[in-house]
C-alpha cells in the first residue's frame, strides 16, 4: 500500500503517541500450584555519555499494533506523521501528532481496540511466538496457550522515549492487555528451566558476547515470578512511584508492568475493561 504520510517531529507535530499490546502471560506452578507471571528479559546495551554498559530489564511481552487502515485514522485525526521510516514502512502505530488532537485519537483506539475489527491488527500472536524463539528458542505453537483480551489502558502523561527511532521525543501511550494462560507442560518447562539457568549477570556477558560477535550488543532470557508477591511490592509503593522502573528480587522491572497487573493503581493510567 502507498501511502502520502509524513516522517518525523516537526514544530507542529511534537506529540509522539505509541500503540502496543502488552500480554499478561501466566501459569500455574507444576509443584507448588501458585500463579506465577512470566516477563521478558532483555539485555542490551547503552551509551551513557562516554560509557557503554549493559542494561537488564523484564517488561511484558508483547509488541506494536499495526495499522490496517491509515487513512481510516487520517479520515479522524488528520494530518499526521509516522515517528520513523522503519515505522512507515511496516505501519507500526508510532506516529507524530498535534497535541490538541490527542483526545481523538484516544477514542479512535478504544473504539476500534474494543471491537477488534481489522482497522488496527492487535493480535499479540505473531509477536509473543516470535518472543518465545527469542527468549527460549522455543516454538510455541497456538494449541499451547490461550488468549483473551482484558483492558485498555492510556497512559496520557508524556515521557520520554528510549526507543531509538525517536529517541527523546515526549511519548504517550495507549496499550491493549491480554491474558496469555499456558497450561502446556512443555512450555511451562522450557520456562522454568530458561529461569533457572540464566542470571541477570550471564545475559550481560551474552549480550557483550554478542556485540563483540559483530551483533547488537543484545540478549534474552524469561523471568518467572510469583504473581502474587509481585502485585504485593508495587502494593507496597505508591501510585506515583509506579510509573518508573524498580527493583524487584534484584531485577530491574520496567515501567510498563503495573498496566498488566490488576487492581494495582498508576498515577497516570486510564483502564478500560474489554468483555469480548
């Protein structure tokens, strides 16, 4: 599809809006039967001014929405701008707009997020099996898990972006939650073995391992944790400490996770359920 849609902040379009999905990914623990969650790990390395180091963080799985239709979201909000080429090229939704138009575009993300029509590709599918090759070199297979959507939610005060195809520009944030439940004895295997086997420490040293291999400077493992303790630590800060990453059982955890986390409160997060 040719498409006639800008690249790139300008003066007028400064508000940078990403659209994702997020998967709660679970399962039940085979010997102790607690809920646990499981998170990606990522190492990858930043540049820190005249250093270079390895940072790990676990965040949810999931991946970038993509949009079907862009000129059924032109039809809506008008003018607007992809963040990158990367991004106009494969229509992800991270795109420039003027800032008084962002209340429109919310609703056109709940509307359509909502009804899962095929205006916007929301499925967390094809990302979340791609993740599992990444992280475990596992492939996951549909018969293994089962999804459902469980809520939207808008996180509308803008921070700045990490992502290198607009690094620094002020981000806000619109995220469709899944429910991933595996109940896959295999899979739930891999997972706990993945876990066990690689530390924080081992995935930086496969990470300069990697760049020194001529490669990105990256590495992935799984992290499984209860999902109960974990709700009870972010229980234990408030809601405006929610927004930033923390430490948990000594792993960095990004400042997405509470947006999978039922009934834990974020200072600039809107929910919204979703029944279907």
């Amino acid at each position: 599809m040719h498409i006639d849609i800008g690249v790139g902040a300008t003066d007028e379009f400064n508000l940078r809006v990403s659209v994702a999905t997020l998967a709660k990914v679970i399962f039940d623990h085979p010997n102790h039967g607690r809920r646990m969650l499981v998170l990606e790990r990522t190492a990858t390395l930043a540049d820190t001014g005249n250093t270079r180091k390895v940072v790990v963080r676990a965040k949810p799985f999931g991946g970038g929405v993509r949009i079907n239709d862009p000129l059924a979201l032109q039809k809506v909000v008008g003018v607007y701008h992809f963040d990158s080429q990367r991004s106009r090229a494969e229509l992800d939704f991270r795109v420039f707009i003027r800032p008084e138009i962002w209340l429109t575009l919310v609703e056109f993300c709940v509307q359509h997020l909502k009804l899962g029509d095929d205006v916007l590709d929301s499925s967390p599918k094809r990302e979340l099996e791609e993740e599992f090759v990444d992280t475990m070199d596992f492939k996951v297979t549909p018969e293994q898990y089962s999804m459902k959507p469980v809520g939207i939610v808008i996180e509308d005060i803008p921070d700045r972006t990490e992502s290198v195809r607009a690094a620094g520009s002020p981000t806000v944030r619109i995220y469709r939650v899944f429910e991933i439940r595996i109940a896959d004895r295999l899979l739930v295997d891999a997972i706990l073995g993945n876990n066990k086997k690689y530390l924080d420490e081992d995935l930086r040293k496969l990470a300069w391992q990697d760049l020194n291999s001529g490669g990105a400077g990256r590495a992935n493992a799984v992290l499984a944790v209860p999902l109960d303790q974990l709700t009870t630590a972010y229980t234990a800060i408030s809601p405006e400490e929610r927004i930033k990453p923390i430490r948990y059982k000594g792993h960095l955890l990004d400042g997405n996770v509470p947006a999978i986390l039922e009934g834990i409160e974020v200072s600039k997060y809107q929910r919204f359920k979703v029944m279907r």
